[in-house]
C-alpha cells in the first residue's frame, strides 16, 4: 500500500509509515508543501496513492472526480498538531482496514 501524506500533517506520519513497511512519501519530500490541493489530488491519482490529510477539500474534490478513486484517510477530531495521537490513530485503522484499503473499498468510519 502507498500513501501521500498531506502538508497539513507532519512528515513524522509519513516517516512511521514508512518504519511500519508501508510506501509513505509527505508532501514536502516532492517539494508540493505550498500547491493547490488539487494537484497534490492529482499526484495521488498519478502515483495510484492513499491520500492522508485533515483537509477535507481532498473529499469535496473525490466527490466532484466522479471516481472512487483515489482512496482517501481524512483524519478529524484536532489531530492536526498532534502528530502522535494522528500517527496511532493511522496505524490502527491500517491494521483495522488494511484488506478494505487494497481492495479500494470505501469506509465511512470516522476517527
């Protein structure tokens, strides 16, 4: 599985990713920290990613795509400073829905 971890996230998420075995690269390391959010949108398309954010323009624009496709983990509830509690948070729903994920089955589960 590969992620794109958003700019509103800390590269600590994606770095635990990446411990944990998964494919995890943040914005910054492709120098997209200051892009529209569409582009990084589009970057996850092109890379065949999972987008990891607070933000929810990334849903608003998977809903006008007119695709299930990309994938999306939209982390809610203030996890935006706290790095440790996203970053746990991220690891149980990957444990949680890691076969849902690959099959890109969509989930409605809020954390």
């Amino acid at each position: 599985m590969k992620f794109l971890v958003d700019n509103a996230l800390s590269p600590f998420v994606a770095e635990k990713l990446r411990e944990a075995g998964y494919d995890a690269v943040h914005v910054r390391e492709y120098r997209m920290q200051g892009v529209k959010d569409k582009e990084i949108f589009l970057q996850t398309i092109q890379e065949r990613r999972v987008n990891v954010s607070v933000d929810t323009d990334f849903g608003n624009l998977l809903a006008g795509w007119g695709s299930g496709e990309p994938s999306i983990i939209l982390f809610r509830k203030g996890v935006r400073k706290a790095t440790g509690k996203a970053s746990r948070a991220a690891f149980g729903s990957l444990k949680a829905d890691r076969g849902r994920l690959e099959r890109r089955e969509h989930s409605n589960q809020w954390c």
